[in-house]
C-alpha cells in the first residue's frame, strides 16, 4: 500500500493526553494525541521514537494498543496500530475512575490543562 492509500483512511481530530512506551527502553512518555483512527494515530511530544520502533499507547477508555512507528518529523510521529480500535469509544466519558485526559488546544498551547473543554 502506498502512502496515498494511507490518506483514504478515516481520521478523527481531537487532543487527548495519552502515555507511551517504547520497546526496549525504560519509562512511559507523556504524548498527546493528535488524531486518531482505527487503524492508527498521530501523537505528539518530547520523545525520540523512530520509525520502524515498537511502541505501546495506553488511550484512554481504549487501554494499551501495540503498535509500530510509521514516521517521524520533528516533535510529531504516526503509529500503525497492530489491531485495530473503535476510535469513537475514545471520545467518550472516561470510564469509571478514569483520567480525564482531553484538553482544549486553547489550554495545550498555555500548558494548562484547566480551561473549559470545546468540541473540535
């Protein structure tokens, strides 16, 4: 499949705070999620990943999701996800003693996370 395959698949923007592990090294990496779909994601943060890395995603309502690196370009990377997820159950209310990991990208740029939410 070439990259413009890739393109066809059904994305949902949206910002949520997710944690990630890479195979092989030690911690977990807080990242934001960019958009998601279900067979993959864009995430976003102050990590070194790269491409062809094995990674683990723990999204929020979803749990961990197993994947690879697809691509990398400066503070931003795309994961194929291993099996695929239902993205909108993402979306939803936290479950039951669940972080509420979405934020607003008014309060992502500050760095706080305590504004008001909006629909994007």
């Amino acid at each position: 499949m070439d990259g413009s395959e890739h393109r066809q698949i059904a994305r949902d923007s949206l910002f949520v705070m997710a944690d990630l592990r890479i195979d092989g090294a030690d911690g977990e990496h807080r990242i934001k999620v960019r958009n998601l779909s279900a067979g993959g994601m864009m995430g976003e943060g102050q990590v070194l990943v790269t491409r062809g890395s094995a990674v683990r995603i723990n999204i929020r309502n979803v749990g961990w999701v197993e994947g690879t690196v697809a691509w990398v370009h400066q503070n931003r990377f795309g994961v194929a996800f291993r099996e695929e997820i239902d993205p909108a159950v993402v979306r939803m209310a936290p479950k039951e003693g669940g972080d509420d990991m979405l934020f607003s990208p008014k309060t992502a740029a500050s760095g706080s996370n305590s504004g008001p939410l909006r629909k994007v």
